[in-house]
C-alpha cells in the first residue's frame, strides 16, 4: 500500500481555490450518494448495459481499433493454454489456440484499441444526458477486469487519451451550459480499500491521506458515508484537477502484472443538485463512476504479505458483487415466471461487503447500473478472461428498472428525526465555526480564493439540505448537546454550549462509531468463514453418503446378476427333470421291448429252468404277502420252511432261484412241489407273470430276473462267476446256459448302455437289489437247507457267504449293473 504521507506541491491540489472553504461546509453535509429510485413495478424496466473493452496485447497498442476480426499482437505466449479473442461489434469469442469449441458472448457493444472517444460517446454520454436531464435518480458506471486490463486506463486515461471520469467534468459543464439552467455540482471521490471507505478528496485537501476510514449508513434503499467531502465545483478544469490530485492518493502499487496496480475500488461521484432562483429545489442526481480493483490470481501476481492481504479484499468483494448480481438475476427470472414459478427468491448479499453496501439501490435492481468489463488479448489471459467474459454474460441478463428523480429529496429514516430549527441553526453555525477553525491551516497556504463564493447558497443554506442534515451528523451533535447540557446543568444551558466539549463528544461519538463498524464487520466477517466451514463440511459428509449409496446398489445390482443367474440354472434344471421325467416311460419302454427277444428266445429254447423261474413267481402271484418281506429278513428265515428234500432237488436245482420267491409260500411250507408246479405253470403261461404285487416294474423285473428268466439265469450265471465264487457259469446253465450267456452279454453291454444313457431311480434299482438278493438268499438257503451242493446252491451258498458281496447284485439281473453301481455310488466304493 502506498501512502503519500507528505504530498509534494505536484501531488497537491495545485488549486484549491477551486474549492470555495465555504462549500466546503455543505460538502460535509449528509446526503444519500446512490439510492435506488422510486419506480413503480413494471415500470422503466430495461436491460443492463454491458460494454465489453479489449486491451490490446502489448506492443500492439495501435492493433486496429473497434473493428471485427482479430486483433493483430494478439500472439503473445506464455503459461497455460494460449486464447484469442475473435471478435465482431457485440460479440466475443474465445479461443483456444490449441483448438477447441469456442464460447461466444454477446455485449452491448464491443470496444477494442486505444481510442477512448469512442468508448466514452458510447457508453458514458448518455448516462451523464440523464444526470444533466435529471431523468434517472441514480446511474452508477462499474469498470470490471483482471488486473492489469485497462480499467484505469479506461477511467482515468493518460494525458494523450484522458479517460471517461475527464471527460465527463467536461462535458458536464458543457451540457449544463447549453441547458442554460442553474445547477449546483457536488463532487466526491472516495476509495474502498480493504473493505473500508477513505475520503480522497479529504486527503487531498489536507495533504496526506486520511487514516480515519468512514462508516457506511445504509438508510433503507439508500446509502450515507457521514463525513464525506463534498466538493462544490464551478468548472471544469477545477474539477480535472481536484480529480487528479486525488487520485494520486488512491492506493496503488507495483504488482507482478501491472506497475500501478490499483489496490482499492475508487468511487467518483458527481451530484447533481437542481437550482431556481438561488434555492435549491430538491430534485437532484447522480452519477457515479466506479473503477474497480482488478481481480487477481495469487499464483499469477505472486503476491505475499500485506499484497496477498489486500488481493484476498478485492477478491473477496468482488465475489460478492458476483453473488449479488447472481442473486438478483434469480429473483428476476423466479418474478419472470410470475406465481408458481418454483422457488424462493435469494437475499441478495449486498451486506457482505463495504462495496457492494455503498450501492445497494443498484444492485437490487433499482436505478441504473452499466457496466464494461475489461479484458486482455494476452495470449495466456485465458482464465482471467474467461471469468470476466462469464460476469459479463451474467451481467447482460439483468433488468434494471430505473426512474427520474422524484421532486422531494430522499427522506431520512423514522429512527433520526430532523432536529427542531432553532436548535439545528444553532448546531450548523457552530459546526461551520468548528471547521473552519479546523481546515483552516490547510487553505491557508492555498492562493485567495479565484472566483467569487455564490452568494445564494453560501449565505442560506437550502431548505433540503437542513432537513437531510439531521441524517445522521445532526443527530450525534444534538446528542452531544443534549448531553453536554445535562452534564453542565442550567448555567451552561442559559450561556449556550461550549464548542470543544460538544466537539470533542462528537469525536468521541464518531469513535464509537466507527468501533461499532468494525465490531460489525469482524462478526460478520466470524459468521462466513463458519458459515462456509460448515457447509464445505456438510458437503464432505454428503460426498461420503453418497459414495456410500453408490457402493450399496453396485453391491445390490450385483446380488441381482447373481440372483437371476440362479434362477435361470434353476429354471434350466427344472426343465432337464421334466424333460428326463418325460423320457423316463418310453425309455422304459424301450428296455421293455429290448427284453422281449430275448425273453422270447428263452421261452423258445424250453429252458426248464426258465419255466421253473415263473413258478415261484406264480406263487407270489398266490401269495402276494412274500413280496413285502423286507431284503434278508424274512424270506431267509422263511426259506428255511421251504421243503428241502432230495427228491425235489432236480428241480430245484434247475431253478434255484426260481425257488427263492417261494418264500411268499410260507404259509404253506410244505407245498414246494405245488410252488415248482406253478412255476412251471407260469413258464408255460410265458414267464411274465409272478412278479411280487406291490413292487415296482423294475423291482418285479430284477425279482424275476432272479425268479428264473432265462436271460436273467444267464447272467446270473455270468454274474456268480465274475465275483469268482462258485463254478464257471456254464455249469450252472448246462447247454442252454452258453446260449444264454452268448445273448445275454451281448444284451448286456446293450442293457448297460442303454441304462448308463439315462440315470436310473436309485430307489427302484435298490428295490431291485434287495429284492434280487432276497430271491437269491431265499433260494439259497432253501437249497443249503437241503444239503444240496448243486452248483446253483453253491453259487448261491457262495453268495450268501458274502464272497460275491456287492457283486452279486451285478449277478442278479440285467438292472443289477445299475444297481450296485448306484449302491457302490451310495456307498462311496469305487468299481474295482
Ligand atoms: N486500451 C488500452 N490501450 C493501450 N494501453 C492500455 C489500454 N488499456 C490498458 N492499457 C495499459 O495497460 C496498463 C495497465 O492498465 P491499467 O492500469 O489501466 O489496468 P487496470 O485494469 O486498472 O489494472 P489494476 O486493476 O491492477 O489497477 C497501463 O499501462 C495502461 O496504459
């Protein structure tokens, strides 16, 4: 921060007699700076004006100016991606060198060059025709940039080009001439540095800046800053030059970006104030031109100290009249969709900072805001550009409804009212006495005075005035009379109030005051930074929950692949069940018919022990009781009832196990031969019957396979001499038995396939088994009980003594390959 702490003759005022010490008096008075005018809804409403000025790149200052196309110089390189602004008379766009889709923006008008004529008869001539007119109450003109894009430059010009704010003062005067009416023109300059107001023309006037900051009193819509100079000014060059010398003081330093950069926001204010007949009316305007700071990158200017501190101000304030302007643009947009439109409108945050709270009128939408914003054609200005551009487009949305002023001043709040006549007479000419004692030295070294004081207003302050003067210095010093008084009891109050003591309770009032300010603003300033932590908190934890869901349906979705997946298998399963459900009768049908060959080649061959085998099974027709014995339990025992004879034993050992079901005979122990004879009687009846009711198709085939069909013999046969027990097969079958056992392999192998082709009820080939080896043990014992050592009984014997163990299931029919295979399954033995 620079401070001018002793300004030379060249940064002085070089003629301060421009200022009449009497005006000065009411430039000390209060009056709302910018207010926002009273229009009536609907009314006056127009778009903001957004002027959009391209600083040349350097060494490029004399680029071709205003035209479209792009600018020349505009090459120059640098860090991150390289940009061009192309543009025509009201848009910009902005490119990447690198390519890339460029975004185009769209401007009241697009100014490029040096040239400041043109910018100023565009953008600010018919703002000061409404000051000058008194058509508009209120007009404020912002310049918004990047540091270093030329608002400075645009405002306050160079001596070859002088800027808008010179230009203005004159060609105010000159309007104000042609208009041949009498005005009086109050001027004020002030900057926001650091958020805080500092009087210029006040520094100016002294000669050093002012290290007492001044207060902002919001008035409802309107905005006071008690203490401010006001500046009575009669011409234009005093107005130049009072201009200049103050803004020598603006704070200003070297910055990596610009060489002056400008470290506060600076406020020029011209009023306006309407005279007939040497009285002031009460009409009056405003305009005000607002150079902003430039926004700034830390990682660009490389700031640090008391630079990065007061780069973080700028920013901060400018952030928030983005915010402001945000706010605003919502609640247009929500009144645009009329009642039900969705949502609530915003605060607008004009209260966030010192700047945005001096213009609060404009920046709710009331008065006249234009704006330019200001950007560089730096090749590597790309970001900066970009958010100025963005502002801008935001900026361009609004609606400002703006109204001439009405014929009363603004009126000061209910909570200060203006003080009686008598008592504000009083307090005004010993205010006036107390400074004039006090900016006194400071004119004095000034030369007299070059233009003669206006007597009117010098002499009888205006009727308005009187009245805003109770704004707010009023109201201190009658309080510090009010006070003085009480304190000094009914002398002092017959003698009148001793100055000092009532000047030095105002100073200690203003004091308080200004403590007051910045205990607001450091509670204010606590409330955002926890504010902002608490929502940049709650937006972790939201982050958090939210990656948490995402993982819970990913989780979800997951479990539902799978689930589905599951149900398909199932489904699929179900339909292979039912298909081999379906199967199941015909290919038992087809086993069937493979059976009947050889069925009918072993009733063919009068196999007598074919014919022996349906004897037993006729008997179990007889008696069908015998098929319900359990597997080893009674059949055996039962056998043993069977008639064991030697006479019968021809027969039986033709027919061994033909025998076996003749256990079903146990009530009837001593009719073996009658059982044979049945048997035989089924042999001729063609060997289909005997099967044991009550069991299942498979378990009657294995039972009589096992009761005596000639195929079935065969493999028994076959089976006794796999497990290695007995006698070769042969002997057991005799001549038919070779045949047999030819035919019976073959079929076998067959059988095999067909029955490893499809799975075969593990219930019915167990039935199968057990009851095969019921057949088998029955018979066995039945001819072990006779002593009998054929070699069926010895096979069978063999059996029983468990040499053939599992395999003699495998002997049992053509099912018992199946069978023990699915016992060996059940079991967990592997096939040796
Ligand atoms: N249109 C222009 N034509 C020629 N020179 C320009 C133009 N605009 C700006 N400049 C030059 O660029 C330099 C920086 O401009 P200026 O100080 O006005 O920037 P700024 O936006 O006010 O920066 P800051 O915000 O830091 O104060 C100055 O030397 C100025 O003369």
């Amino acid at each position: 921060m620079t401070e001018q702490e002793d300004l030379g003759e060249d940064a002085r005022i070089s003629d301060v007699s421009e200022i009449e010490p009497r005006r000065l008096r009411y430039s000390e008075e209060v009056l709302p700076l910018h207010w926002s005018d009273a229009v009536q809804p609907g009314k006056c409403v127009r778009p903001l004006k957004v002027y959009a000025r391209i600083k040349p790149a350097l060494g490029a200052a004399a680029a071709p100016e205003g035209g479209a196309g792009i600018s020349a110089g505009a090459a120059a390189a640098g860090e991150g991606p390289q940009q061009l602004l192309q543009t025509t008379s009201t848009e910009i766009s902005q490119v990447l060198r690198c390519g890339g889709n460029s975004m185009a923006y769209s401007f009241t008008r697009v100014f490029e060059g040096s040239d400041q004529e043109e910018f100023y008869g565009t953008a600010i001539e018919p703002l000061l025709e409404e000051l000058v007119g008194l058509r508009t109450g209120s007009s404020v003109f912002m310049a918004y940039g990047a540091s270093g894009t030329g608002k400075s430059y645009t405002m306050q010009g160079t001596a070859a080009q002088p800027g808008m704010i010179p230009r203005t003062l004159s060609r105010l005067y000159q309007l104000l001439e042609e208009r041949g009416k009498e005005h009086q023109v109050q001027l004020c300059f002030y900057e926001v540095y650091e958020n805080r107001v500092y009087d210029l023309l006040q520094s100016a006037r002294l000669g050093k800046r002012q290290a007492q900051h001044l207060p902002i009193q919001v008035l409802g819509a309107n905005c006071c800053v008690p203490g401010l100079l006001r500046c009575h000014c009669t011409a234009a060059d005093a107005g130049q030059r009072l201009y200049a010398a103050a803004s020598r003081i603006r704070t200003q330093s070297a910055t990596h970006t610009n060489s002056e950069s400008s470290r506060s926001h600076a406020v020029f204010t011209i009023q306006l104030l309407e005279v007939e007949q040497g009285a002031v009316t009460g009409r009056s305007a405003t305009l005000s031109l607002v150079d902003l700071a430039g926004a700034e990158r830390a990682g660009r200017t490389k700031n640090v100290g008391s630079k990065l501190r007061e780069s973080a101000n700028i920013n901060t304030s400018l952030s928030v009249l983005g915010r402001c302007l945000e706010a605003l643009r919502h609640n247009q947009a929500l009144a645009a969709r009329g009642p039900g439109g969705g949502g609530a409108p915003r605060v607008i945050p004009v209260r966030e900072s010192s700047l945005t709270s001096l213009f609060k009128g404009v920046l709710t939408g009331q008065g006249n805001l234009v704006l330019s914003v200001h950007l560089s054609q730096h090749g590597d200005e790309y970001d900066t550009n970009r958010h100025t551009l963005r502002f801008g487009a935001l900026a361009s949305r609004l609606q400002m409804a703006a109204a001439a002023p009405a014929a009363a001043p603004p009126q000061p709040p209910a909570g200060l009212p203006p003080l009686p006549p008598s008592q504000q007479q009083q307090q005004q000419s010993t205010q006036g006495r107390a400074k004039r004692q006090r900016v006194q030295p400071a004119f004095e070294e000034q030369p007299p005075i070059a233009e003669a004081p206006e007597e009117g207003v010098d002499e009888e302050p205006e009727p308005d005035t009187r009245q805003l003067k109770a704004v707010a210095q009023g109201e201190v010093e009658a309080r510090a009379a009010a006070a003085v008084e009480a304190e000094a009891g009914p002398d002092v109050q017959g003698g009148g109030v001793d100055v000092n003591v009532v000047e030095a309770l105002r100073a200690q009032v203003q004091q308080l005051q200004q403590q007051l300010v910045v205990v607001e603003e450091t509670a204010r300033a606590a409330a955002v930074a926890e504010w902002e932590e608490l929502v940049a908190s709650g937006r972790d934890e939201l982050e958090e929950a939210r990656q948490r869901a995402e993982q819970l349906e990913e989780q979800l979705a997951a479990a539902a692949k799978e689930l589905a997946a599951a149900q398909r298998e199932a489904a699929a399963l179900r339909r292979e069940l039912a298909q081999e459900r379906a199967a199941r009768p015909s290919r038992e049908e087809a086993l069937e018919e493979r059976m009947v060959e050889p069925r009918a080649a072993a009733g063919g061959s009068q196999d007598p022990v074919a014919g022996q085998a349906r004897a037993p099974a006729a008997g179990a027709e007889q008696h069908p009781e015998a098929g319900r014995h359990p597997p080893g339990t009674e059949a055996p025992a039962q056998g043993d009832d069977a008639p064991g004879t030697s006479g019968r034993r021809a027969e039986e050992e033709r027919a061994p196990l033909a025998a076996l079901p003749s256990s079903g005979n146990q009530q009837q122990p001593h009719q073996p031969a009658g059982g044979a004879s049945a048997g035989r009687a089924g042999a001729a009846g063609g060997g289909s019957t005997g099967r044991p009711r009550g069991s299942s198709k498979r378990t009657g085939a294995g039972a009589a396979a096992g009761e005596g069909a000639p195929g079935r013999v065969a493999h028994a046969a076959e089976g006794t001499s796999a497990t290695g027990t007995a006698d070769p097969p042969q002997q057991g079958t005799g001549r038919h038995g070779h045949t047999c056992k030819a035919e019976a392999t073959g079929r076998r192998s067959k059988r095999r396939r067909a029955t490893e082709d499809c799975e075969v009820d593990e219930e019915a080939a167990g039935k199968a088994h057990t009851t095969t080896k019921q057949a088998h043990t029955a018979g066995a014992e039945e001819l072990g009980a006779d002593g009998g050592a054929g070699r069926h009984a010895g096979q069978g014997q063999a059996e029983l003594d468990g040499t053939a163990g599992d395999d003699m299931a495998t002997a049992d029919a053509g099912k018992t390959p199946v069978a023990g295979r699915t016992r060996r399954k059940r079991q967990g033995v592997r096939k040796p």
